[in-house]
C-alpha cells in the first residue's frame, strides 16, 4: 500500500464552503402512504420527538419526550394523535411526505384535481410545543383524535417488563397505572402523576441504604408529565374506543365547528415534580401562554436548524449511489440526535425519541408502543457513550450537557453509596444504573448470598465494572480541549470518579493483605472487569487506559481548574497506574486485554480501547505498529468482529489508518437500515432505532476523515482516495476544517483559525 504524507504550509487562505442547499438532497420523501407505525418517519426539537405517518388517509403521530419515566422507570410515550380531514385530499390521488432536514419538520401533500391539502407537522426548538399546519384550498372539516393506550392499569407481564427497570425479576404488583384525560373546556388535557411507591423506593430497600435513604435524591417522585391539545375552531367532541397494532386503546375527539380552509392544533407538553397536581397544571398553562407570546418560535426553531447543518457535515458525491448513502444516512442519524439538543436528560440509545410499536420490530412482541428493550430509566454506559462521542467532531457541544447532567445529578447517591457501604470517599457508578445512580435491581440481584458485599452487583457480566463513566468524564474534558467551553461545574464529578478507583482498590488491597499497593507502588486493579467481556480480570487495559488519560488531561487544565495542591495530588496518583499489559500473538506482541483474568463473558474487544476511545495508540503515536498487531492477530478481536450495533470495530481501523477495513465496516453500518426509514438501524443488540449502531457509524465516519495528535491535524486518515468527499468537522482549539477531496486530490482547504494551517498534514492511504 502505498502512503503519501503532504505538509500543507500554503493553501488558498481565506475560503468558506457554503452549504447552502445541500443538506436538502438527503430530504427523505415518500409518494406511498405508510402500512403501519413501522413506516413511520421522525421529526422533532427540542426535547420531543414525533414518529408521523399516513396510514388510510390519516395522519398518525406518537409523542416522546425526554423525562417521562412513570414509576417503574418507563420512559413512557405521551400518547398518539390522529388527524382525519373531510373530505379527505389523502384519500386516492397523490400522495407525498417530505422530512425538510434544513427547516426541521415534516410536510404532507396530497389531493386530487379538485381538493388538495398540506399539512406541516414541527416542533419547536425553545418551547416544549408542537405544531400541525393544515391548509386546504376548499372548506373542510377537521377532527384531532387524541389516542392513548393507559386508559386504565396495565400490568406487564414477562419480556414486556424490559422496558422498565424490573426487567426478567418483578417484584409484586408491577403496574402500569393509568393516565388522567379530560376535556377543559374545548382542550384535551392529559397527563401521568407517578404514585407515591415507585422503584426508587424498592432498590433502596433491596441495597441497604433505607438509614440514609432522606439523604437520598429521587428524580421520580411526584414527577407529572404529560400536556394539552387545542385548536382554533375546534371543540370537544366524544370518546370512542379501538384498538391499534394489537393494542386496545381510547380516544378524545377535538371536531370542527365549522368547515374551514386552515386549521392550527397545538400541543404544549411539560414535565415537572411538584408537591401536587395543581401546581403542574398552572405551570403548564403559564408555558403554554408564553409560547404563544412567542410568535417568532417557528421562524427561530427554522434558523437553529439551518444553522445546526452549517456547523458540520460531510457529504459523499454521486448522487444516489450507496456512497452518497453513506453520507445521508449520517446527516438523517445527525438530525434525530438533533431532536434532543435541550433535554435535561440524554438521548437513551436505545430508540432515542423514536420507538413505534414493538410488533413491527418482532412479531412476537404484542406490547404497547411503550415498550422499548434495556429499559427506560435505566443507564448503559458502554452503549451511550457511542451516542455523545461523536458530537464532539461535528461541533454539537450544546448537546452534550444533557449526557452529562445525568451524572450530575446522580452524583450525590453514588457518593453516599460509596460512603456507606465502605466507608470511604468517591462516586461509585457501576454499569447498568438507575437515573438516580443505583444499580439496576434485576442485574443486581434479587438472590444473593447472605454475606456479599451490598455495594456489589451480583452479576457476571457487570461485577467489578466501575470505569465506563470515564469515558464521560474525557467527554467533559475534551468540551474544555475543543470548544474552550468553561468546565468547572464537572471538576467535582472527574475527581470523586478517581478518588473512588484510588481508595477502593487500596481498600479492596488492604482486605486481602497487609499491602495497599505493588511492590511497584502501584495500585493493583483487581478485580476489575475488561467492558464486560475479561472477567475477573487482573489491571484491565480499559481502567488503566482510563485512567492514565484522565490524570494527564486534568493535571494539564490550565490554573482556573485545579490549584496547584490538587494537580501534585493527582499527579502522584497518576505514578501509581500500572503500565498497560502485552502479550504475544505468533511472534508479534499485541496489546493484552488485562495481565489476567478468569474468563471471556461477552465480544467486547476491550484490547482495542487504548487505540479508542482513550488514544495511547494511533497514527504518527508510538507502538502503532503493536496496536495494528493486535487488530489483525488477536484471536478474540478477529472472532467478535461485525459492524453490528455498538460493535466499534470500524472505530480502531480508521485510528489505525487501515482503509480498506474502516471502510467496508463503516459502509456497512451507515448502509440503508432495511426500513422504510434508512436510520432506523438495529434492533442488533438493543432496540429500533439503535442509537448507538448509529453513533458508532458517525463516529469511525469522521475518524477515516480526520484525527489529530497532539497540535498534528491529520486528515483523510483512512479515506479511500478514489472517494469524492467534502466535509466540516471540528478539532481542539476551537478548529474547524473544511476540506474537499475530489479525483484522487485534495482541492479545497479552509482551516478556522488560520493560525492552524501549519499544523495540518494531509495523509491518504
């Protein structure tokens, strides 16, 4: 193979890319109404998000939310909206559907000669307010159904309890409870208040910590949710009662007083804990009436999205070709993480804000459209990680907070919890937790020996695994490396997530032995767990990358951060990380997935964590050479290789500049999803849309595109040089890069700040 490195010192030095109308080329549009909920297409902002299609002249759509977790730690769907017009334009004649990615919502077309309609469905970015638009050039009737399957207690049974945090092990009376609906006046008013019981209160029982449980923060007590629908010209009309996709439901009609050309239906939401319902309701009337004081929150939610695709992009040439594809599917994953920019909360990976009915992901699955696999509530580190990454190099930093809130806020419980149990000091957060920072009840068990240690999750595939908030905690230090963005509110959380990996393998030292450390004055990581895959494992090469990159990242802040007695105090922790492990592979070493371990429990390949997420090997880095061993020789890495779901991969063949590798994985994890909508990946481990499928897409996408080491700007890493390809994308020190690759050749060159011109190279393979 040949490899040609070309120093960039002097290039066109002031030229900006516009986007303009691009991003329009990946607008899906479909000319054929929808089958079912499966067919769906998204939409949204802010922190909803819509599923919308046609099905036999209707409009249908569910409504998501960020937050609604009911008191099983559901994220419960705030209902479904049906729309019928008459005479219907949708029913025969010509049809279309069109998501506007540059404008943010869905429009729908369609009539005959003599009657025809348009309907636009939007969110607004600033306001939890949803929006349907419908014209028609002939007087007609209107009636909005509002549809909602928790008309009464639901009681899951069997698999349909994965959607909550009980899992395979309920405990009780595992309930459902049903939602209040009412007509006000000629607005539907809906809405879920979690019982006093949830199980918040459970887990603290199962765990021990019920002594300090008024210490404790709980996110879904008396936590409501839900909102209203109205529409001009538009009253209450009567309930009815049907069933859709196998699920029973009821609907509260809003009709047309009158026959009319335009309607305007609007749906405010909110979600809040408060002491009791009035209080809820009176807030939600006070948003409601600021919204629509707010008569620009449209035309601004169209600006944040035109300015949202002019912040990064990459786009493939040849229109159409399953290249340009690849580049489209991108941008429609890019726009549903959009949906969620401002959520208090993150963006679940498993089905984000877009989950339809179960059915139409497996057919065995008769539940409600609630259900989604792994939970509402309930945290998987190693899954969302692969959803925020990425936001980093398309320059998303507004978004990323919603991710890290999630460990703000639990940050109190997962220090009382370390306290407790062992009586020393840092945040211990273990994989598979609560939003109030506790261990998943079912994957800590339910059975378990008398004597085990109550901190513990009795757990073979997630004993022992504390280290994938580390992978968090680089994202909040690369906000600082990137954007220059003021990261002082997180200082506290990095620092607790260290102190408890120095106290606890020093206390965990001290229970085997007199000695807290090697004979090196090392901590000794065990036991440990390698992800979830090298089990009882002996300094796994996950912590100790981990480790030895946060400490160098924060020792190296500027002053504003850390004093001078915090930095010598983490400097001396960082001299007692143990070196990384190796082993040999037919004559070659290859990096170890730990010095040991008892077993193989999953098909993580955790060996190649050095290489990504954590950096120690690449290109133009020492050992590159090691870490290429160790991709092409290791027995497990070769064995659990695919590009499916949150499989990476494709991540450590572009960091390792192996072309041909980054890119059939990356192509064929960015390739059509088998859907009526392309990005709706998966279930592959998880749930439809998987997430985090497309997170890993995204991210091995801008690898094979640009990497950097140190103050070094490498771009086309790992591009195949006979692909045409422009793109924006984002580098430390709040720089951006514009390039354009077309006919074996770089063409164009734009690098912001200029002063960052002389450290590009370009390298393509």
């Amino acid at each position: 193979m040949r490899l040609f490195y070309v120093f960039i010192f002097v290039l066109t030095s002031k030229f900006l890319f516009a986007q303009d109308q691009q991003i329009q080329q990946y607008n899906p549009i479909w000319t054929v109404q929808s089958k079912n909920s499966g067919e769906s297409m998204p939409t949204g902002g802010g922190d909803i998000g819509l599923n919308v299609w046609v099905e036999n002249g209707d409009i249908l759509f569910y409504i998501s939310k960020t937050g609604t977790f009911d008191e099983n730690n559901t994220l419960l769907k705030q209902g479904r909206v049906r729309i019928k017009l008459t005479p219907n334009p949708f029913s025969g004649g010509e049809f279309k559907q069109e998501l506007h990615l540059d404008k943010g919502y869905i429009q729908i077309n369609g009539g005959t000669k003599n009657l025809n309609a348009e309907v636009v469905i939007r969110t607004s970015a600033f306001h939890p307010l949803i929006n349907v638009q419908l014209k028609s050039n002939q007087n007609i009737h209107a009636q909005a159904f509002y549809e909602n399957w928790r008309y009464h207690d639901l009681i899951p049974k069997g698999k349909e309890n994965n959607a909550n945090s009980w899992k395979w092990a309920p405990q009780g009376d595992v309930r459902t409870h049903k939602d209040s609906i009412t007509f006000e006046k000629n607005a539907i008013v809906f809405f879920h208040r979690n019982k006093d019981y949830t199980v918040f209160d459970a887990v603290v029982k199962q765990q021990g910590l019920e002594e300090i449980k008024s210490q404790l923060d709980n996110p879904i007590k008396n936590l409501t949710f839900g909102g209203l629908i109205t529409a001009d010209n538009m009253q209450a009309g009567t309930t009815s009662s049907g069933k859709y996709q196998h699920t029973a439901f009821k609907s509260w009609e809003l009709k047309s007083i009158k026959a009319a050309r335009s309607y305007n239906i609007q749906i405010q939401l909110h979600t809040q804990q408060t002491p009791d319902i009035s209080l809820w309701k009176k807030t939600l009337l006070n948003n409601f009436a600021n919204a629509k004081k707010d008569k620009q929150t449209f035309q601004k939610t169209e600006n944040w999205w035109r300015d949202y695709w002019k912040r990064s992009y990459i786009h493939i040439e040849n229109s159409g070709s399953v290249d340009w594809k690849i580049s489209r599917n991108y941008q429609l994953f890019r726009y549903m993480l959009g949906c969620n920019a401002y959520g208090n909360l993150p963006t679940k990976f498993n089905g984000g804000l877009f989950t339809y009915d179960p059915y139409h992901v497996d057919t065995t699955l008769n539940f409600t459209p609630d259900f989604r696999n792994w939970g509402g509530g309930t945290h998987t580190a190693q899954n969302q990680r692969l959803v925020y990454w990425p936001m980093l190099k398309s320059g998303d930093f507004d978004m990323m907070p919603a991710q890290f809130n999630f460990y703000l806020n639990a940050l109190k419980n997962a220090e009382l919890r370390t306290q407790y149990y062992w009586n020393h000091k840092g945040a211990s957060f273990t994989e598979q937790i609560e939003n109030f920072g506790f261990p998943n009840p079912a994957e800590y068990g339910w059975k378990r020996p008398e004597n085990y240690d109550k901190g513990m999750e009795y757990n073979a595939w997630l004993e022992y695994q504390w280290d994938t908030v580390f992978e968090f905690c680089m994202m909040m230090l690369e906000q600082e490396r990137y954007a220059g963005k003021n990261i002082s509110e997180y200082i506290p959380l990095i620092e607790s997530c260290l102190t408890f990996f120095d106290e606890h393998y020093q206390y965990l030292a001290k229970q085997r032995g007199r000695k807290a450390l090697n004979e090196n004055n090392q901590l000794v990581l065990y036991p440990g767990s390698s992800a979830e895959t090298y089990k009882m494992a002996y300094n796994a090469s996950t912590t100790v990358a981990a480790l030895q990159t946060i400490l160098k990242c924060l020792i190296s802040l500027p002053e504003k951060y850390i004093s001078a007695e915090q930095r010598s105090h983490w400097g001396k922790m960082l001299e007692r990380i143990p070196p990384l492990s190796y082993r040999e592979v037919d004559g070659k070493t290859v990096i170890a997935p730990a010095k040991l371990w008892e077993r193989i429990n999953n098909t993580e390949t955790p060996q190649l964590y050095p290489v990504y997420p954590w950096g120690i090997f690449g290109i133009n880095r020492p050992g590159l050479d090691t870490a290429i061993n160790t991709y092409k020789l290791d027995k497990d890495a070769l064995k659990f290789r695919s590009h499916i779901g949150w499989k990476q991969d494709n991540i450590f063949a572009a960091r390792l500049g192996l072309t041909d590798e980054a890119w059939r994985l990356t192509s064929a994890k960015l390739k059509d999803s088998g859907r009526r909508f392309p990005a709706f990946w998966g279930p592959g481990f998880d749930w439809v849309p998987d997430h985090n499928w497309g997170g890993s897409g995204m991210i091995g996408l801008q690898e094979m595109l640009l990497q950097e080491n140190g103050d070094q700007l490498i771009l086309f890493p790992a591009w195949p040089k006979d692909k045409d390809v422009s793109f924006r994308l984002h580098a430390p020190k709040q720089t951006i890069i514009e390039a354009n690759w077309k006919n074996g050749k770089m063409e164009k060159l734009n690098v912001i700040p200029e002063s960052r011109r002389k450290d590009i190279i370009v390298m393509i393979r």
